[in-house]
C-alpha cells in the first residue's frame, strides 16, 4: 500500500515562497536588460542611415532629377531623422555639411539660374528649403553662406511666384515654409536690404510685391496668415534685379 506523504503547514508555506523568493528578481531585471538593448541599437541604424543619405545625395549632386534616384524621398527622409530624434542627429547634420553641400549648391544654382521649371523647380526648392530650415537650428556655414550671398530672396520667391496662379496643396505648404525661413532669417534680410541701400543706384526689386502676389494665389488660411505676418515686417527688404536674358544666357553657355 502506498504510504501517505503528510504535510504540515509550514511544509506549504515553504512551498509557496519559494517560487516567489526565485522568479521576482529574475522578473524585475528582464525588462530593463531588453528595453536597453532595444534602444541603443535603433541609435547605431538611424546615425548609420542618415550617413547613406548623405553618401547618396553627394552621389547624385551632379544629376539631381536622374530617373533612378528620387531627391524629394531622400530629402524628406534625412529630414525625418533629423527633426524625429535626439540632438545627436541633428549634430551630425551640421557636421557632415562636405557630405550633403555639393547637392545643396547644385539646387541653388539651377534655381539661381532658373535652369529647372515646374515640377524640377518644386522639387529642387523643397529639398532647399528642407536643407536650410535644419540648418537653422545651428550656425551652418550653409545657412549663412546662403542668405549672405545676395540672390537668397530671389531664388527663393521668384521659385515660387512661376509656380503659377493655382497651386496645390503640397505647392501652398511649401509657399508656408519658404515665409517662415524668411521670417526666422530677418536679420540676413535686413542686412542684405542695407547693400542694395548703399548699392549707388544699382537696380533692385522690392521684396513686398512678391510676397503680396504669392500671398493672393494661397488659399490655405495657414499659409496666408505666414504671408501676413513676413509682410508686416520686411519693410524695406530688397533683392537686385536679375540680368539681362542675354547676360544669363552667356553665362550658361560658359558654364
């Protein structure tokens, strides 16, 4: 016959703490020790990540609407990271300028130029605008080389303005975000108005016509009150007129 195992009760109360007195420290460290390595390994893609764009951007600077790479993807991707993340990122931005600048200055000069229309032209100041209001958020030699060369305002709301008289939505937010980098660059646009003062007569054009004209042809309340308010203060701001057609055709032509 089988003999009966007795228990008393402390023999249960051994029985019940002891799971308890093994499986709580083991349950508490789990969770820290994965979420630490969950964490700092997304940090080690994200830096390597916005490294290749860089690499690809630099790759491409020298055609930047080739059909087997997409500026405005690239773009908004490195902008994704880079507004998404911690500091660090955006360090690395401002620190990689030899990486991504070939492609900037590419973009600028076809603006400049005028050398892209419609849809080019669209894509070519998105990816600008994108590029400068990061660096914003640091003192670039990008951002400053830019609004000190003379010509910022002008590329930027000329671009703009032979978009057309009906834009869409994705034209009128970028319309916003060109206002609001001329609003956050006010001193550079007061500083420039200073030379075209003291120019000697040189020929110029006012800033408020064309910010009134983009203005009109909005339609997002949003957009419309960006254009109200860098109305309000850019009295007196001033680009100098272009030259000739002719002149710029020489110009291309030895370029």
């Amino acid at each position: 016959m089988d003999e009966w195992l007795i228990l008393d009760e402390n023999d249960w109360v051994e029985e019940q703490q002891q799971p308890e007195t093994e499986t709580t420290p083991e349950t508490e460290t789990t969770p820290s020790n994965s979420s630490r390595e969950e964490i700092l390994p997304s940090s080690k893609i994200d830096r390597e990540r916005l490294i290749q764009l860089f690499l690809v951007l630099n790759t491409h600077s020298s055609a930047p609407f080739d059909n087997k790479f997409s500026l405005r993807e690239t773009i908004q991707e490195i902008t994704d990271l880079v507004s998404s993340s911690t500091s660090d990122l955006l360090d690395l931005f401002c620190s990689s300028t030899e990486l991504w600048s070939p492609m900037f200055h590419k973009l600028h000069r076809l603006l400049s130029k005028r050398q892209v229309h419609n849809a080019q032209a669209e894509e070519a100041l998105f990816s600008v605008v994108k590029l400068l209001s990061l660096s914003s958020n640091n003192d670039t030699i990008i951002r400053q080389t830019f609004f000190e060369s003379g010509d910022a305002a002008k590329v930027l709301l000329e671009t703009l303005r032979h978009f057309g008289k009906k834009m869409s939505s994705t034209k009128q937010q970028l319309v916003g975000e060109v206002f609001q980098l001329l609003s956050s660059n006010q001193e550079y646009m007061q500083k420039m108005a200073q030379q075209v003062s003291s120019s000697g007569g040189k020929k110029s054009i006012n800033m408020v016509g064309m910010i009134e004209t983009v203005t009109k042809r909005c339609t997002d309340e949003d957009v419309v009150q960006h254009g109200r308010a860098l109305l309000a203060s850019c009295d007196g701001w001033s680009f100098f007129r272009s030259s000739s057609r002719r002149d710029v055709m020489k110009e291309n032509y030895a370029n």
